[in-house]
C-alpha cells in the first residue's frame, strides 16, 4: 500500500551539534516532562511538510535547520529532507525510484525553476501531481496539495482536546469544500472536475448590467433614428408622393418602351449588315 513513514528527525546545529528523535513504523510515542523538546519535534516535522513557521526553535536552543529521514512503505529506499531555517526551500536527497534528488520550492508558483515540494508528498502517498479538484461550491478548481490533506492525519497540539470535528470543524468553514474534496478524491478516485464551473455573483452581476446597458443603447439608437427618419419626412410636406410616383413610373415605362424599340432596330440594323456582308463575299468570289 502507498504510503509512507518517518524513520528520523534531526534538529542541526553548527554551534552545539545535531540533536535527533528516531521513529519506527507504527505508533510511535513520545513522552517526557514539560519544556523537554516535544512540542519541537512537531514544530520540525511541519517545518518539512511545508509549515510557514520560519522558526521552529527558540531563540536559545541555537538550532538553524530540519533534516527528516522518510522512507516509503511499498517501495525500497529513502528520502532525506534538508531545510534551513529562514527559507522556503528544501533540500531532497531520494533513492526511492520515481522521486527526484534536488531542490523543490515549499510554495508552488508558476513557471518556477524548481519544482514544488508538494510533488514529493504526493508521489509518496501514491498520487501523481498535477490533478485538480473542486475547491468551493462554485465548482472552480484548484491543485491538489500535500496541506489539503494534512489536516486528516497532522492535529496541532492546541486542538487536541477540541470538541469539533477535524473533518468539518465550524472556526475553518472557509476551506472545508477544499478539504472535503481532497478526501473525496482520496476515496473515490473522482475529481468531479467535469462540471463546470458557476460564475460568482459579482460575474452574474457585471454580466446583467452589460446586457442591461446594451439593450438601453439598442433603445436609444432606434429613438435618435425615429428622431432623424421624422426630421427627414418634413421635406416632404406639402407634396402629393403618390401623383409623383404614378409619374416616375410612367416616365419608366415611356423609357422602357424606347429601350425595347431601340432593340428592335438594333436586331434589324444587324441583319442588314449580315446580308450586306454575304452579298459582298460572293462578289468576292465571282470576282476571284
């Protein structure tokens, strides 16, 4: 099954030396007094999975970066993962196959040289990059990340005694249909990307008004071209339009009638010319 387990987690230290917590695959408990490091070894272990916390040390303990060791449930080898504190890079040593060695940004951003952390989460749980699921009830999309899904499995310890769920809880409503998408994916293989997505209202709004305005403009266009067309017809005040079209019709006949006798003597005038032309060819011929 894919999957993945922490076999390490190093606090480095130039100054004093590493410190380290090993883990094996299972439960894992760690247990010890108050103020003894074990809120630090959570704090380091977000730090690698991508946390925004530029400081997972006190200011005293003199520590300036995570290594975490990982190693893949169903496939030989293991990952190592550097990240230095103050940046959001991460150092990725991998002998597992399918997962690259190099360095992968904490945030993904577009056309970016390095590629985003997120792809070496995923591939570990089995998922390949790049998929999108719906992100809110719009149904617009969004890119599949590892913190979508984090929230099942990863419980800070501030929220160990919340009586919300941490499916739903009611103080993150804002992000639940993202969440809840994650993990319908994960369950369904479904990513319900195929419906389409809703326009927001401010869209359905804008798109309204426009309409809205050009039909307005349509109206006005047609009222100033009434205006033009009756400014027009006053020319033709006084005058009998009917008696001046029955008199341009009769003048089109008059000359339609010329035109028809034009051709007429054309067609006579052309038979002449050919008789004409036979009569002078046996001429020809006799005087040959």
């Amino acid at each position: 099954m894919a999957g993945f387990y922490i076999k390490k987690v190093i606090a480095n230290s130039a100054e004093k030396g590493d410190a380290s917590v090993t883990f094996g695959t299972g439960l894992n408990i760690i247990q010890g007094r108050s103020d003894s490091g074990k809120t630090c070894v959570a704090n380091c272990i977000d730090f690698i999975y991508g946390g925004s916390m530029s400081k997972p040390f006190k200011d005293s303990a003199k520590y300036d970066g995570v290594t975490m060791i990982v190693a893949s449930n169903d496939k030989p080898g293991e990952i190592t993962l550097r990240r230095t504190v103050g940046k959001n890079q991460v150092d990725v040593t991998s002998t597992i196959s399918g997962i690259d060695s190099g360095t992968y940004d904490i945030n993904y951003k577009k056309n970016a040289k390095n590629p985003p952390l997120n792809d070496v989460w995923l591939r570990l749980i089995g998922i390949e990059p790049e998929v999108m699921i719906v992100t809110n009830a719009r149904f617009e999309t969004k890119r599949l990340t590892w913190k979508n899904l984090l929230r099942v499995f990863y419980l800070d310890e501030g929220r160990v005694d919340d009586i919300d769920s941490i499916v739903e809880p009611s103080h993150r409503y804002m992000e639940n249909t993202l969440f809840l998408s994650a993990l319908l994916y994960l369950i369904t293989g479904r990513t319900f990307t195929e419906t389409d997505a809703q326009e927001k209202k401010e869209i359905k709004k804008a798109r309204r008004k426009a309409v809205k305005d050009y039909v307005n403009q349509k109206i006005q266009n047609a009222a100033d071209r009434k205006k033009k067309l009756e400014e027009d017809l006053h020319i033709f005040e006084g005058v009998d339009v009917e008696a001046q079209i029955a008199e341009a019709t009769a003048a089109l006949e008059e000359t339609r009638k010329k035109i028809d006798q034009a051709l007429e003597d054309s067609k006579k005038i052309l038979a002449a010319i050919l008789d004409d032309e036979q009569q002078i060819a046996e001429c020809n011929v006799l005087l040959n």
